[in-house]
C-alpha cells in the first residue's frame, strides 16, 4: 500500500513519523520525505498552498495511492520493520459509505482514542477477507467530540488515520517516543486494543501506536 501525507509542515511530520519507526531524524531527508514499512511505502510532501487557503485547515491530508498490498516480507530497501496495522477512514454513515463502495463489514470495538463507533470493512472477496491480514480498512464514525468528529469538521470524509504496529510493546513505544521529544497521548482502546496517539492536531491525520494486529471485536459479517 502506497499512502502520501501531506502537509503544511512536511519535516514536522518526517521527524514525527521517524520517532515512531524508531529512525534517526538525522537519517530522514527534507520533504519529500520517504518511509518504506514492512508493508507499505508512506511518503510525506508538502501541501499546495491553493488546496490550503481552499479548504482553510492546517493542509495536513492522507491520501492512497495504491491500494494493493506489498508482501509482509521486510524488504531490503526498508526503513522500518513497522507494520501498518489498517488505514482509519472518517465517515459520517458507515452503513452509506460501505454500501457505495460495495465493501463488506464487520463489528469491531469501538475505539476510544479516538472517539469514534468502529467496522472494518473488506473492499472485495468475502467476510474472510475482512480479518485476512494488514493493511486493513476501518471505517470511523464519531461517537463523542473528539478526534474522528474534528476530522470530519476540517476536511469531510476520507483517510484520517494510520494504525502502526511497531516490534516493541506499547508501554516501551511511549517512553522512546517521549525520550525523543513526542507527545504520545494516555493509552485507551480501540479496534485493535490498547492504543495510543501521537503528536499531530486534534483534527489529524492520526498516528496511533497499537498493541495488536487482530480486531478486537467480535469479526462477524453486518451487511453485504
């Protein structure tokens, strides 16, 4: 999977990104910056300044370039050894926005962190295919004012968030991220456990750190 981040101040982003795959900021070059995952490449540009003024927010986005997964096999060019866990997509009818697309979902726990109701969803093959193994899909529709609902506020429906799975616990992820200057959010819960946030605007895009790759809510087929 192929994601770019853009943003009003791309190397706050790159330095951001590289606590969290555990590299040295010094090894990171100025924007466009380029992260390749176990599985997927993240790449980190700077916003066009129209787009900015136009949508009047911070200019910060998450856009896919490719849905197709990359082999969860290190490559030899990686960066990290990080696995992107799913890609979180702001939604205000989940139910609607599943149904356009053809996507299949399924119950997941709602997530906390981000004060958001969450389902996985499947955009091809069957059921199965909802848990078959990251990058996965999570569609978040907010439950409270939090996070989710400030995404949706800024810049409508659409990628908001980035699930990572890093090799370390998540209490061990938190305290290298704050010995390297972040801003790691308390821990809570979610789609795939106990989770936390990091850095980054109340609105987003979201980095959030998880224990888990597999779902933990029930995984059971709630439309076709």
């Amino acid at each position: 999977m192929r994601l770019r981040w853009e943003s009003a101040d791309p190397d706050k982003v790159a330095a951001c990104l590289a606590a969290v795959l555990g590299v040295e900021r010094s090894a990171v070059p100025p924007a466009p910056a380029r992260f390749r995952l176990r599985n997927a490449t993240i790449e980190v540009a700077t916003a066009d300044r129209g787009a900015i003024l136009a949508r009047r927010t911070s200019g910060d986005s998450l856009v896919v370039l490719d849905e197709r997964c990359d082999a969860a096999v290190l490559p030899d060019d990686a960066t990290s050894d990080v696995m992107l866990v799913a890609i979180g997509i702001a939604t205000v009818d989940t139910e609607r926005f599943a149904s356009e697309r053809g996507w299949r979902l399924a119950a997941a726990a709602d997530d906390d962190l981000l004060g958001a109701m969450a389902t996985a969803a499947a955009t091809s093959g069957t059921a199965r295919d909802i848990v078959a193994g990251p990058p996965g899909i999570v569609l978040l529709e907010p439950s409270t004012e939090g996070r989710i609902a400030a995404s949706l506020a800024r810049r409508g429906e659409g990628p908001a968030v980035l699930y990572l799975r890093t090799t370390q616990g998540i209490d061990d992820a938190r305290a290298e991220l704050s010995r390297r200057g972040c801003r790691p959010t308390p821990v809570a819960t979610g789609p795939f456990g106990r989770a936390c946030a990091v850095g980054g605007s109340a609105w987003g895009p979201h980095l959030v750190i998880v224990d888990s790759g597999v779902l933990a809510g029930p995984a059971r087929t709630i439309a076709p």
